[in-house]
C-alpha cells in the first residue's frame, strides 16, 4: 500500500537512525568498560612481603602419627611455660606505618575503588543491560527520539493533538520498559507501533454492510444514505464505489442524481450507474435536489429496492445557500446515515470542512478519497480523533474496486510494518 510512504519512511528512518545510534553506543561503552577492567587487574598490587621481625607462617612438617604431634605439643608447651622470662625469645611488634595521604594536584594517588566512578551511572547501566541482554533508555535518548518523532509526524500532516497524545503513549512505554540490547530497532518499532495503534483505533464507526443487512432482515426500507461533502473529492465516483461494493453483497439499488447545480454532474452519475446496470432517478439542471431524492425514495418503494444512494452538489462549508438546500434534503428525506466525502490531500484542512458542516447536518461517517495521491497520509490518523466522526472507507483508485474499508491494524501495517 503506497498512500502512506511519506509517513512510513519517516517513521522508519527516525527509527532506524535513533536505533542504530544507540546500539553503537552500547558497543563502544561495552568495549570501554572491558579495557578498564583489564587495566584494573593489571594494576592490582602483589601480595606483601613479610617485614623484619615478623615470623613467616610455614607449613607444619608431616609427622607419621597424629598422638605423637599431640605428644610432642604438648611438651614443648610445658616447657615453654616452665622457662624463666629472660630466657623467652623475644618477639618484635612491626612498627606502624602511616600509609602515604593522597596530595591535591597531579601526583595525587588514586584509590583503585575510584575508577569506577570515572563511568557515568547511565553507561554503566547500559554495559550491565547489554550484557543482561536488556537496557533502559536513558531520558536524555528518549526525550531526543520524541522529539525527532514529533517534527516528522506533524510534517506528514498528522493534527497536533493527536501526536501529543502518540507521543505521551510512546514515552510512557519506553520508560516503563527495558528493550533488547542486541535489537533496538524492533524493540522500538514495537512500542511505537502500540502507541500508534492506541491513537487511530479510538474512533470506531459502523460497519456499513453489516448496517444494510441488519436493516434488510428487518424489512426496515429503503436504507438511504446521502453523500455530502466539497466540490472536486470524488464524491460521484465513491457513490458508484459504494454502489459496486454493496450489489456484490446481494444487495439492490438505485441512485438520486441530485446533484442539479454543478454541469455535467448527472450525466457523470448516469454514466457510472449504467456501468453498474442500477437505476437512476434524475431531472433537469436546477431541479429542487429534495425532490429528486424524494422521487427516488418512491421508486425503490415501489419497487422493492433496498438501498436508496442520495448524491449532492458540492458545498463549501462557507456557502449558507447550497447548505441550506442541505438541511432540507435531511429534513425531507431523514437519511438512515449521512456520510462526508472528503480527499486526503487536504491535509488538516478536511477537519475543519467536517467540523463546519456538522453545525448543518450530522455526520455519521467519513469517505477518505485520493489515498493514492496523497504523499504524506497522515490526515488519516487526525480526522476521526479531531472530529468524532469514524472514517468508514478508503479511496485508493478510480476503479470501483478501490475502496478499502477502515481497518486501524491494516493502516498501521502501511504505517510502520512489523519488521
């Protein structure tokens, strides 16, 4: 899936760089602490000498029976205690010697213990991680790596909002845990992925197949879905998608070309729904849109079709006149579920359309078009959190086949893969 190379290599590279960082470090402190050691060794002082006057300790000679060393013991024992006192060998005491203060300056002497503490505690705690196989990310690293993460998040687009709330997921991962040693990468891949996945998968809407079949079994018809959204995203286009998607399901249709206001728009819509061989209700150019869609709720009465699909004319969100023709679709018809049509090229920019319509009308859920153009994708992970509306589909072509529906492990897999 390409709609979300720009993301996924930025994500990757950040990764990848910081990863690759931190294991060459490990590396090159691992190799400063093994030298360290052996100098140590090295410089451990040798046993000492016995001083003048102290008796050198000497193995006892082996003697043929144990009651004859016991004997001979105890004799000389009683000697030496019969012996008068000039007579006993006299015994010098070492003298004491002060041992050497360590001056200030550069003859100072260093104290062996002291090398230790030339390694800085975080090192050493990444020596001992690397050799347990485990090590904790200093704060300094991590505080680096979301930094990193946050220029290139909000540079593919992603709302600020929801990076902040990524990255909060992100670091309270990496300081509660301990990654491997020897793979930094996958271990950051890991948390980073969990911390994505928390933040796309908040929003959750309405499964539209499993909406239309519910509602089939019912006898609850037609189902009527009107389509809205700005001129230019496709919105005609996903119709005849949707339309494909749900005769392939078994299911029956007719489409309301009421979009009379932009030329050409009901022949486009004629077009697609001959392709599809499902019926078309229409009229002339500036016809009542309302009345359109309420002709084609009518016919598929009439004629037992399940699913009534509502085209519009583009609105922007700033244009009080075709928003009010609009409201009275909505009024007129009462939609079973109205859903937002909007490109991903948009960037941020989607979000604040969605939001101003939804002071007109309400929005069940969102369309995404044009994946397949959009370099950055990451207004994909922005919209629902921002809005509250859930995204239903993806838009990733011109054929009618191409329409993915919203699934968050399948965006994160195009995100950020595994491995």
């Amino acid at each position: 899936m390409s709609m979300f190379d720009g993301l996924k290599k930025k994500l990757s590279s950040v990764i990848k760089a910081f990863s690759s960082k931190e294991e060459k470090e490990l590396e090159r402190e691992e190799k400063a602490e093994e030298k360290a050691e052996k100098a140590q060794a090295q410089t451990l002082p040798a046993a000492p000498e016995p001083r003048v006057g102290e008796r050198k300790y000497e193995a006892p000679e082996h003697h043929e029976s144990t009651a004859h060393v016991e004997l001979t013991t105890q004799q000389h024992t009683s000697k030496e205690m019969k012996a008068p006192a000039e007579h006993i060998a006299h015994v010098e005491e070492p003298q004491h010697r002060e041992e050497p203060r360590p001056q200030h300056g550069r003859h100072a002497i260093e104290h062996p213990k002291a090398r230790e503490s030339d390694i800085h505690l975080s090192a050493v705690t990444k020596i001992k991680g690397a050799i347990l196989g485990k090590v904790k990310l200093s704060d300094s690293d991590i505080e680096g790596f979301l930094d990193t993460l946050r220029v290139s998040m909000l540079e593919s687009d992603v709302a600020y909002n929801d990076t902040e709330e990524f990255l909060q997921r992100l670091e309270k991962s990496l300081r509660e845990s301990k990654v491997s040693a020897k793979d930094i990468r996958s271990e950051l891949v890991r948390s980073v992925r969990e911390s994505l996945l928390g933040v796309i998968s908040k929003t959750q809407g309405i499964n539209l197949e499993s909406f239309v079949a519910g509602r089939i079994r019912e006898a609850n018809l037609p189902v009527k879905i009107l389509f809205i959204g700005p001129n230019g995203t496709g919105k005609t286009t996903t119709i005849a998608k949707v339309a494909h998607m749900l005769k392939q399901k078994g299911a029956s249709i007719v489409i309301s070309a009421s979009d009379t206001f932009r030329a050409a728009a009901i022949e486009q819509t004629e077009y697609h729904a001959n392709a599809l061989h499902v019926p078309i209700i229409k009229s002339g150019y500036g016809a009542d849109p309302a009345s359109v869609a309420f002709d084609a709720v009518a016919y598929a009465k009439a004629h037992g079709m399940q699913i009534v699909l509502i085209d519009s004319a583009g609105r922007q969100e700033t244009n009080r006149n075709l928003i009010g023709e609009l409201q009275k679709m909505d009024r007129v018809i009462k939609p079973d579920i109205n859903i937002y049509v909007g490109e991903s090229t948009a960037g941020n920019a989607i979000i604040t359309q969605v939001k101003e319509f939804m002071k007109s009308i309400r929005i069940d859920g969102i369309i995404l078009t044009k994946l397949d153009c959009d370099a950055k994708g990451g207004g994909a992970i922005s919209i629902a959190n921002e809005t509250g509306v859930p995204i239903l589909f993806l838009g990733t072509g011109e054929a009618y086949t191409d329409l993915m529906p919203y699934d968050p492990q399948v965006i994160l897999d195009a995100m950020l893969p595994s491995s």
